[in-house]
C-alpha cells in the first residue's frame, strides 16, 4: 500500500476499531453489534484515502446509512455520533503516535476527509429523516402533518437562536487567535479556514432565523429613506472578488434605475439584491454576463436581474422561492456560495421573496427552460413600490423629522451621476458617482433643521463593471487594489 495515511491507518485499525466502540457503549452485547458497521466503514476509508476520489467517499457513506441502524444504549441512532467517535478515536491515537513521514500534512488531509464526511453524512440521514418522518406523517393524516410542520418550524427558530450564543463565543476566541497567529505562515492558513467557517455558519443561522420571522409574519422593517442605485452599487462591490474568480461581466445600467429615493429598509434591501445577485452568479458558467437594469411602471420599479446561466424548468419557476427548495439530485449536492452550480441550504430566495412582499412589492422568474449546454439564461424581476419620501409612509418619528428638516437642502438631493472618460488599454467608461449623505448619518450628526455644506466632490464612490471593447451608457469600473483601473468582471 503506497498511501502513507492509509498504510497507517492500517497498521492501526484494531486499537482504533476498540476505541471508538468503547467509546460508544458500554454494554458488551451493544459493543458487538457496533463493531460491524465501524469496521465496515474503517475497510472502506481506507480505499477511499487510496484513490482520492470524493464520490467514492459519498458512496460509502450512502451505503453505510442503508445498511447500519447502529444500536446505541438500546436505541438505534444515525451514525452521526458513530463517526465523530471514530474520528476522536483516530486524533488521540494519531497523537500517541504519529507517521514518521510528513505527520502534519497527512493530518490536514485526515482532518479535510473526516470533515466532508461528516458534512455529507449529516445531510443525508437529515433526508432520510425528513423522508421517513413525512411516510409516518400521511398515515397519521393532514392534522398531525400540520402539527409536525408547526414543530419544525419552532425548532429552527429555537435552534437557530439557541446556536448564535455559543457561535459567538467561538467567534471571540477566534478572533483572538487570528489577532495573535495571523501572520505565522503555519497557523494562519488554519486559523483563515476556522474564521470562514465561523462566517459561514452565522451566514446561514441568521438566514434560519429570518425564514422564521417571515412565515410567522414578524419580520419587522426599520423604514427609511433608500437609493435602489445605491443598494446595487454596494452589493456589486461586495461581490467583486466572486465575480473576477468567476471571470463574470456584470452590467448595471445605472440610468434605467431612479435616481430618486424610496422608502424602504436598507439592511433588508442590501440582502435581497445579495442573494439574488449570489444566485445568478452561481447559476451562470465562468466567462458569462450578468446584466442588471430598471423598469418603471406606474408606482413601482421593475429591477431586472438577466443572467446567460442554465435557466430554469418551467415546473421549478415557483418551486424556487419555497424554504429549502433544491432542484436536481440531492446526492449531487455540493456546497459553494458562488462556485458554479454550488449547493446551499435552498433558503436565499425565500427570504428575498418575503422581504420584498413586506414592502409591498413582490419577485419572479422568467427563464425558456433548463439547459447546461445551450445556456438559455434566466431573468428575475424585483418589483418594489416608489413612494413619497416626504410622506413619511412607515418611518420612525425621529426619521421623518429628519427628512422634513433636510428636504430642502443640498443633502437630500439624488446622486450626482458624471460621466467620465478614462484612458486605458482598452476604451471604457466610468461613471463616478457622489451619493447624497445618508439620513442617518444627518440624524447622528446635527440637530433637526439645521443643513451643512453639500459633500465634497472628493468623497466619490466609483462602482461597477463591464469587460467590453465598445463603451457601455452606465456601466462603472472598479480600481484595483493597487489603483490601477480594473473591469470587475472578466479578464483583462
């Protein structure tokens, strides 16, 4: 055996096979009927670490999960529990006594395939759950599912809320060590992945919790006044990293959208475009276009999101903006906030419906149909109200006092859009534009009535993106880091 990880795993396989049972019960008889599943699983680890395929490591654990109801102090549990005992049982026999050759690469690679074990594992015996939970429940009838949807419900929320105290404790001591580790070359590369773990996963507790607040119809919005150019402008930026791996072109026509403010909740708005934006990144191949652009109806804005991504069956058009929604195989699941085709909790545009449905305003899919090959793309519209600002529709009192002592000056006007030419290698054009200071800002820093001077035209915010040879009306570029002027999607 030529593997050094295998070979030792190996030469270890009793002592680790005894400890992990041992660990699991106590009972000899239950001990018995546990060390068939573990070794089962230890022989096939071992073949999997040889070849270094994943599905080869999502095969077994499929396999592993039909044939092991693994008796636990009598009663059968998912193996969930099995694996992280086997995986504790490997780290204290693996500091008893390491390999002789390369002991701390070959423990970050045991360590990345026990993780993606355990990561899929407990997604597929959560399905088997779920499956088997819903089976019980028609036999039961239309009551009891009910009573188990409210029961499900209740549980994300009590346990989304109950998971943010102890991640936030993990998240001070990490940070802690990313302040005294992170520049050691060897630690900083472990303490990077634990803190983009941490964001990961308050990324997705905030996200169960917002669900929750939507379906029982408390989410709550802090009402104020917003720029809808504004709030595409910042989430580009947020994404620009995305889009330049992805080597994405994304278009925003900043003249189709008003100028004008909306009355709106920022943070929730911020969100909305985040996740919708997120999604056609995802679903679009490297090297595609993006192009975002406004419509103004009577009262509302059309904001149009057009992807050239795989499109969407017709069937899944409203499927998608269910909680958890997930098309295609499940066991062809695989996690990615924007990597193409990547998998997530199914959740994003969900909660984009419901936010923009608490504004009044709503969202849908337009898409010919699912295609990996001809790429016939999909186009989602957020269609959110245009109201009065100064109608003061759903703001705060101190919020409204602001706007009426502000209406009149040069602080509340719109943007100021100027249209300059910049010299490159290939002809662009950017659009620099100087937001009006925000109301809050006005609100923290002087009183009711009183007006400072217009911004300075040095504060500029420059945004956006397109990677084109012919100039663009309203398409933006992004300075790179070390100043040079940079398409945001594309490569130069």
């Amino acid at each position: 055996m030529d593997d050094c990880l295998a070979t030792w795993l190996e030469a270890h396989k009793e002592r680790l096979v005894s400890l992990s049972v041992a660990q699991l019960s106590s009972q000899e008889l239950l001990r018995k009927e546990l060390e068939g599943p573990v070794r089962w699983f230890f022989d096939h680890l071992v073949r999997v670490l040889v070849s270094g395929e994943k599905d080869n490591l999502e095969s077994l654990l499929r396999n592993w999960v039909r044939m092991s109801a693994v008796p636990i102090n009598g009663q059968a549990v998912g193996l969930l529990p099995v694996l992280g005992e086997f995986k504790r049982a490997i780290w204290q026999e693996y500091q008893a006594e390491p390999p002789s050759e390369n002991p701390l690469s070959l423990a970050f690679r045991l360590d990345g395939v026990l993780t993606a074990a355990a990561e899929f594992l407990s997604k597929i015996e959560a399905a088997a759950l779920l499956e088997a939970a819903s089976h019980r429940l028609s036999a039961r009838g239309l009551d009891n599912l009910h009573r188990t949807k409210n029961v499900k419900d209740n549980f994300i929320t009590i346990a989304a809320h109950e998971l943010k105290t102890p991640l936030t404790v993990i998240e001070g001591y990490a940070d802690m060590l990313r302040a005294e580790m992170d520049e050691q070359p060897r630690t900083a590369p472990m303490v990077k992945g634990l803190w983009g773990g941490i964001e990961r996963l308050r990324e997705l507790i905030e996200d169960l919790i917002d669900v929750s607040l939507i379906e029982s119809g408390l989410l709550k919005l802090e009402l104020q006044p917003v720029w809808l150019r504004r709030i595409v402008e910042i989430v580009m930026s947020g994404m620009r990293e995305q889009i330049g791996l992805r080597h994405l072109t994304v278009e925003f026509h900043l003249e189709t959208v008003p100028a004008k403010a909306t009355i709106g909740d920022p943070e929730r708005l911020l969100d909305v475009f985040d996740k919708v934006l997120a999604n056609a990144i995802k679903y679009t191949p490297d090297n595609g276009k993006i192009v975002i652009s406004g419509r103004e109806l009577p009262g509302f804005i059309d904001i149009r999101v057009q992807d050239s991504g795989i499109g969407i069956a017709l069937d899944d058009q409203d499927r998608i903006f269910e909680k958890f929604a997930m098309l295609g195989n499940p066991d062809l699941h695989s996690s990615g906030k924007t990597k193409f085709k990547g998998g997530g909790p199914g959740l994003g545009l969900a909660i984009a419906k419901g936010i923009l449905e608490a504004h009044g305003g709503t969202i849908w899919v337009e898409s010919p149909g699912y295609d990996e090959t001809k790429h016939p793309g999909s186009c989602f519209h957020l269609m959110l109200p245009m109201r009065d600002v100064l109608s003061g529709e759903g703001m705060s009192p101190l919020i409204v006092s602001a706007v009426t002592a502000l209406a009149g000056g040069p602080q509340f006007l719109p943007p100021v859009v100027k249209v300059v030419e910049v010299v490159a290698a290939k002809p662009v054009e950017k659009i620099v534009v100087t937001p009006a200071a925000s109301v809050e800002q006005k609100i923290a820093d002087e009183l009711p009535g009183e007006v400072q001077t217009p911004p300075s035209e040095t504060a500029q915010s420059v945004l956006t993106t397109t990677h084109d040879d012919t100039k663009k009306e309203g398409a933006e570029v992004l300075p790179d880091t070390e100043g040079q002027e940079k398409t945001m999607g594309g490569q130069d």
